[in-house]
C-alpha cells in the first residue's frame, strides 16, 4: 500500500498541474488502524483548537479528514493504510489556491500535533 501512495504521490508530482497543491508526510507506522484512527481524529481536534478553521471532521473505514484548515482553501487528509501486517499513516495536505507557504505551514502544524501525542 505505501508503495502505492508513493507511486501515486510521484505521479503526481511529476504532472506540472499537480505539482502545486499538495504536500504528503509519512507519519511513521503503528500496529492498530484503531489507534491510528483515534490518533488522527485527535490531532484535527487539537489542530482546530489551536488555529482555529471550520473544525469539519469527516471520517471513512481508514482515513480521516480535516476541512476548512485556513478556510475553504486547505483540507487535510490523515489515512491509515495497512501494508505487511502494520498501519503506515500518511498525512495528504491539500490547498486550492496558489499559497503553498499557508499549506507547508498547516501541514507542519498538523504533524507536530500528530507527533506530540
């Protein structure tokens, strides 16, 4: 599976229209999706406490989100793939305008948050 997201990342990276607007983190690994799932759902929580945003948290079977980061321009993505037996979290920022510091800056935020716990 990481393999796959990395596969992906790379793709789209290499694509001039998809250079801009994302930043992708590998958030280590763990041995639960359980925990993962809390950890995340944790970390947005914590992250719109401390900054504020729409504080929308959506959530799937393995990932979690984060909408309305810095209003409606930056979503934040935490999933918890399983590969080889291990949860492999990853964070996936996203912005839909041209501020890529504002987008480094809440996906920086994000994952002290994430490293904090």
């Amino acid at each position: 599976m990481k393999t796959l997201l990395a596969a992906c990342a790379a793709a789209m990276l290499a694509t001039p229209a998809f250079a801009a607007g994302w930043t992708v983190d590998d958030l280590g690994s763990m041995s639960q999706r359980a925990d993962c799932m809390a950890r995340a759902e944790r970390t947005f929580k914590s992250y719109f406490d401390q900054h504020g945003g729409s504080g929308d948290i959506g959530r799937s079977e393995w990932t979690i989100g984060g909408y309305g980061m810095r209003g409606n321009v930056i979503d934040a993505l935490i999933i918890c793939p399983i590969e080889a037996g291990m949860v492999e979290p990853f964070l996936i920022v996203h912005n839909s305008d041209n501020n890529n510091d504002a987008r480094m800056i809440v996906a920086d935020r994000v994952k002290a948050i994430w490293q904090a716990q």
